[in-house]
C-alpha cells in the first residue's frame, strides 16, 4: 500500500480531529473537505465510529494499513492494556520521537529526517522511521546536521515537550526516558474502539 502523499488538512478535516494536536488544521474550517463537507451528516453506525477513531490515530500517526495493523497485534502479545499497549508502542517509533523531541514541526517532516539519515541513536545513524526506540536510548543528529536550518527553525517553535524524554539543549539530544503513560497521550482518542474495530 503506497503513502498517502495528500494535504494532512484534509485527512484531519475528514475525521473532525487535529492529527498534528496542535488544532491549526480546524480552526478555520471545522468541516469535512469539498463542496459538501459543510453539508450536515447522519449519525454514524457502531463500525463507523470505530472506523473514524482508527483513521485518527493511524492518520496522526502517519501509517498505512499495513503498518498499523501490525503494530496493533503486537501490541496484543503484550502484558497490560491492549489500548494503552498500543498507544505507546505507536509513541516509541523513532519518528514520533523525533517529532516530539522538535527537530521536525510534523510527524511527515520527523520521517523524511529520518530517511535522510539525519538521525541518531545511541550514536548509530537510523534511517528506518518505524524503528522501535527502547527505555534509556538517546536520539539525536549526526553532529554535521545540528545546525539544519529546518531543524533550528523547529526547535526555536518549541515551548514545551512531553514528560517521558528529556532533553538536553547543549548537546541537542533526547533520552526516551520511560513509557508514556495513558493520562499524557491525547484525550480525544478513543483506543477502546480500535480495539474493538480489529476484534470484530
């Protein structure tokens, strides 16, 4: 399955939810795309819901089908909350670490980083965005790549970040710390319906 390459403000405008959790993709249009995107719609049945809430995780995520399926049963193997599994095993990716660390404004801009192979961990370029980051790895740029441009301007629009890694501004380095736990991951998503969309 080929990646979606479209404009992120239509996918968020689609499923009514800010896939950069910033709200910039709604604020002036909170409305489905196209001419009839304003039109008022039914009630959505039991799988449609469940469908929508995927599509927000997996389009804020940046995964296609395959991918996030995938994720999902792995997810499914582990101790605990198969939801909460999920949610962090999506978190742990290194391109989302990127993303929230700040060298990228967007998810889609942490993954072309990483492509590049721009990106370190533990000292060892990465160019693999799906890599699995673990507990204590720390992320950071190849040293020639510290004073991107791109990134600098990223950084400079940061003013806050998440609990579970740290940052060290001198180095220009991030610790994943620990698994996030479910109360600082975004509220409006609803994992219990993922989960019951693939357990059907």
């Amino acid at each position: 399955m080929s990646r979606y390459t479209g404009s992120s403000y239509k996918q968020a405008r689609r499923v009514n939810f800010s896939i950069s959790e910033t709200g910039k993709e709604l604020a002036r249009r909170p409305y489905g795309p196209g001419q009839h995107g304003n039109a008022r719609k039914g009630k959505l049945s039991d799988y449609g819901t469940q469908l929508k809430e995927k599509q927000k995780v997996r389009f804020m995520y940046g995964l296609n089908e395959k991918q996030f399926k995938k994720t999902f049963k792995e997810a499914e193997k582990m101790k605990g909350i198969h939801g909460t599994n999920f949610l962090r095993l999506l978190e742990s990716r290194l391109d989302n670490l990127v993303y929230r660390t700040g060298f990228a404004s967007t998810r889609r801009g942490a993954r072309q980083l990483v492509n590049h192979g721009h990106v370190t961990v533990n000292g060892k370029k990465v160019d693999i965005p799906s890599y699995r980051v673990k507990v204590g790895d720390v992320i950071s740029l190849k040293d020639s790549d510290k004073n991107l441009k791109v990134v600098e301007e990223s950084l400079a629009k940061v003013t806050k970040r998440v609990e579970f890694i740290t940052y060290d501004e001198g180095k220009k380095e991030t610790t994943y710390v620990r698994l996030p736990e479910r109360n600082e991951l975004n509220a409006d998503i609803n994992e219990a319906l993922i989960v019951e969309f693939y357990n059907k």
